[in-house]
C-alpha cells in the first residue's frame, strides 16, 4: 500500500513563510501528477497547486505569485513553499499523487493524512 505523509505544518505569522513537504513510499513504479489541496474551517475543499511529472504547474489564483510547488522524483516528495501567508491561507493541506503501482499498469489518486497550517499574530 502506498503511502502518503506530510510535513512542515504549524503556526507562523502573518507575513511569514512555510515550507510543506509530502514524501510517497510503498511499491511505487512511477508518479505522475502530485499536487496540494486545502480545507479551511466552514469552507470547501480547494486545489491549491499541482505539477506534472514533466513540471508543468497549476495554482489557484489565491495564491499565485505567493506559492511554489516542486517536486523531487528521486525522493517521492512534493513540496509547497509558501510565502506572504495570509490568515486566510490558514488551512488543513492535504497532499495528494498520482501513482502506478509496481504490480500494475494503471494509474490511481491517493492523499495524504492532512497538515494543519495556521496563519495567525
């Protein structure tokens, strides 16, 4: 079974910056698309950023020019760098990918456990 866990959540300030990272581990062929989504308390769950295998990035337009999303295939991990944080930036963020399996040719989305991060003064 494959694996999702994430790190580098906690509280910041306003202003400030995180960084999360999201490592895969299991029986894992390949990955292609690994992305950030995130659940703010009375509000619906949100894509914030992917990237493709090939790096190509998407973000929702909250967070452009704030959020970088990268990813390290040799390690597993994706990560979300997050500067300027907002209050409203104050979320659970769950990482999710798309991976193939070893014993397969197919591709399926798994997710992460969620961070808690919290943009507060």
């Amino acid at each position: 079974q494959v694996q999702l866990v994430e790190s580098g959540g906690g509280l910041v300030q306003p202003g400030g910056s995180l960084r999360l990272s999201c490592a895969a581990s299991g029986s894992i062929f390949s990955i292609n698309t690994m992305g950030w989504d995130r659940q703010a308390p009375g509000k619906q769950r949100e894509m914030v950023a992917t990237i493709t295998k090939g790096g190509s990035t998407n973000y929702v337009d909250s967070v452009k020019g704030r959020f970088t999303i990268s990813r390290d295939d040799a390690k597993n991990t994706v990560y979300l760098q997050m500067n300027s944080l907002k209050p409203e930036d104050t979320a659970v963020y769950y990482c999710n990918a798309d991976i193939r399996y070893s014993t397969g040719n197919t591709y399926r989305t798994d997710w992460g456990r969620g961070t808690q991060v919290t943009v507060s003064s």
